[in-house]
C-alpha cells in the first residue's frame, strides 16, 4: 500500500481582514492537501491579529511577492492597488485567486489578457454568489452554459435588509446595521444598497457567460434605497415581493438591469431569502436555478480556498477568453407603479393618462389612506424606462401627484 502526502500549496494575501482571516483559519483545517500561509499584505503589520500570523506580514507587496508563493489570494477589494498588484502577480506566472468583483467588472478583460499571457489561471468563484460554487462548474462545462439569460438575486445584504423589512417591519437602518454586524455588508455599504455591488457582479456574470465586456456604470442600477414602506405593503397585496434583483438578456442585443423589482409568488425568486443569493440561468437546454448563501467571511473563504486547491491540483479551467465590449439596452418590463398624494386623481383618470403614453395598468391595489395620504400601486404592462419615464412625469404635472415605479418581473421572467 502507498501512502500518498500531499505537498503544501504556498498562498500570500494580499489584504487580511475578515475574510482573510477566515481563509487562514479554514486553511490550517485542510489536512489532506496542506495550504500554507506564506505571508499577508495589510496595512498596519504591527496591528494584533486574532489568527496564527503568518511569517511574513508585511505593508510591502514587493517583499511578499518575493517569497515565491505559488498562489496570490486577493482580498483588497477595490480597484487599486488591486489591480497593480495582480498584473505583476501574473507577469510572474503566478496564479491568483480573487473575491473582487470591482477589480474583475471594472478590468476583466485585462487581466484575462494577463492571465492568457502568462499562462496561468484567474479564478473567482467567491466575487459572485459566493457560497453557491457554480461558475468553476460552468467554465468546465460549456454545452450546459450555453445561456443567453440570467436573473437572480446578487448582493446578500440587499436581500437580508428586503427580507427583514418585509418580514420583520424593520425599518433600512435598523436592518443594514443587522446586515453589518453579521459581516454581509461591503466596507462601503452604500456600493450595496445602491446596487453597485449588483452591478459589478452582473458585469462578472456577463464576462463569465456571455464572454461581454459591459462596464459596471453602463448597466441601469436603481437602490434599494429609496424603496418606500408603501411598495413593499402593496406589493404584498399585489400578492408579491419586492427582492434586489440583476437580469440580462443577450439573445440578440444585450439588455440589462439592477434594481429593486415586484415578483409575483409564483416567480422561482421570491422566496430566496435573507442573506441567500440565487441565479436563474436560461440556457439552450432549460432553466437552472442555483441557490445558497452570497455573503459572509466563512462561505466566502471556503469559495477561495477551493479555488486555491484547485490551482493546486492542477484542475483550474482558464480564465482567458475573449470579451467583446458592450453597451447594454434597458430592457422592456411590467412595471410597479406607486402614487402618492393628499388626494389621489380618480383611477379613471390616471388610467387614462397613463394610457395615452401607451403605459396600460393590468392590476392595481386598493387604495388606502394613512397619515392623511392617498396612495395606490398599479402594475402594468411592459414598457420601456423611457416611456414609463414621460408617463410618470405627465402624471405628475397633470394630477400633482408623487409617482415612483420599480421594474417588475412575470412568473416566467
Ligand atoms: N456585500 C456583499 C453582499 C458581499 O452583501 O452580497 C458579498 O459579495
């Protein structure tokens, strides 16, 4: 009988905050393939640290890269120095593992260039619903990732917050504080509620399955943020949710967008919720859907070390492929109309305004009255942003009225 010892994989961090440490933590528990911890870039070095330190912490990258690790793990987030410190990494030929999806949405196809250049893979199966290991499985599998669509839900605290305000009256403060402290928000939780985060995972997504380059900035991205109580109220009496959500469509030209949208029951999305991240891929050969946790310094950890293990046995699919720029459309939805007024305009009558923009209501809830105000939500049929657009604006001016809507997805969507 043969007894076969795995060598070590030599990982350096580049960052060691929360989830860097869980990466070292879950790592000194891999037996059967050892992965040491050569080293961490952080800020301060002298700062205590409630993990074994590895020998070399160090504020200098090029006394780091110099250690020879045989896998640079990226957690700094953001674009720069990231950016900077990965390029070198693959001028090196050393292989990179990443959780950024700022740095891959904002320079994916430059670092692929880099990765194809020197031969050697960039994986990052933790930037996009990082406890759901899917996009390692499809870039292994390219007749299953056949898709030309994809709607999911991409950013855990955006849904923890919807969740808790639907389900448990939160108020967004109260339930982002929540979503915090449990370690789900970015350091910036504005790059979450305002869907930022959504959109930079989407531009990943669509690199990963549609080999397109769009940039974050382009895609139409509406907040989570100025969501009012009264939609979530209606859409529950529409017989829905409200969940933060990402689609695109690239069976002809691409189209896209991010932001809060009304799903009906039935949808497959409505009921991920929490901190769960789910990704419905319509593909030549059907619908798949892909469910589990999106955020948190353990799953994300875990995404990262499988990615490093891989690296390590030699089974990481590549990186490289050639993107093509793009500009996406936004796309033509059912939308959720809110009114709002000290005396809402008879129904017959914004019915008939909207309806002379070519904006036609299916559904609408009662209407009630709080506080001294009016309000409704109708849903209507699809339109486009900017049609819908002039239609709320000459509901404003003629019935002077607040009006807001948010997109709104079919069973089917
Ligand atoms: N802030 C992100 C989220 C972390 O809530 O989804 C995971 O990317």
């Amino acid at each position: 009988m043969s007894i076969c010892v795995e060598t070590s994989i030599d990982i350096a961090l580049l960052g060691c905050g929360n989830v860097g440490t869980a990466v070292a933590r879950l790592a000194a528990l891999a037996a059967d393939q050892p992965v040491t911890i050569l080293g961490a870039l952080v800020r301060d070095p002298n700062r205590p640290r409630d993990i074994p330190v590895p020998p070399n912490v160090t504020s200098d990258p090029a006394h780091l890269l110099a250690s020879n690790p045989s896998v640079i793990v990226e957690l700094l987030g953001g674009t720069e120095p990231a950016r900077q410190l990965v390029l070198e990494a693959l001028e090196r030929r050393i292989p990179v593992v990443t959780a950024n999806k700022s740095l891959l949405a904002r320079h994916g196809a430059e670092l692929r260039e880099a990765a194809a250049r020197a031969g050697v893979p960039v994986l990052y199966e933790a930037a996009v619903l990082a406890g759901v290991p899917f996009l390692g499985t499809f870039a292994r599998r390219p007749f299953a990732a056949d898709a030309s669509s994809l709607t999911g839900i991409a950013n855990g605290t955006s849904n923890f917050i919807l969740t808790r305000c639907a389900r448990d009256g939160d108020s967004l403060a109260t339930a982002l504080a929540e979503a915090q402290r449990r370690g789900y928000a970015e350091p910036d939780p504005r790059n979450d509620v305002a869907g930022i985060d959504a959109a930079e995972k989407l531009a990943v997504l669509l690199q990963h399955f549609a080999s397109l380059d769009v940039h974050p900035d382009a895609i139409e991205t509406q907040g989570i943020d100025l969501l009012m109580d009264l939609q979530t109220a209606h859409a529950r009496e529409l017989g829905g949710v409200i969940k933060p959500i990402v689609h695109a469509d690239w069976t002809s030209a691409l189209e896209a967008f991010v932001g809060p949208a009304f799903l009906p029951a039935t949808h497959a999305l409505a009921r991920v919720d929490d901190v769960e991240n789910a990704l419905l891929l319509g593909t030549a050969r059907g619908r798949l859907l892909f469910q589990g946790p999106g955020a948190g310094a353990d799953v994300t950890a875990a995404a990262v070390l499988d990615d490093v293990r891989e690296i390590g046995a030699g089974t990481a699919p590549s990186a490289a492929r050639v993107l093509r720029g793009c500009r996406p459309d936004s796309p033509e939805t059912e939308w959720l109309i809110t009114l709002e007024s000290g005396r809402l305009p008879r129904a017959a009558d914004v019915a008939d305004l909207l309806s002379a923009y070519g904006v036609f209501t299916h559904r609408a809830t009662p209407r009630r009255s709080r506080d001294g105000r009016e309000s409704q939500s109708l849903l209507v049929w699809p339109v486009g942003r900017l049609q819908l657009e002039r239609a709320l604006d000459a509901l404003r001016g003629a019935a002077g009225c607040a009006a807001s809507a948010i997109r709104a997805l079919g069973a089917a969507a």
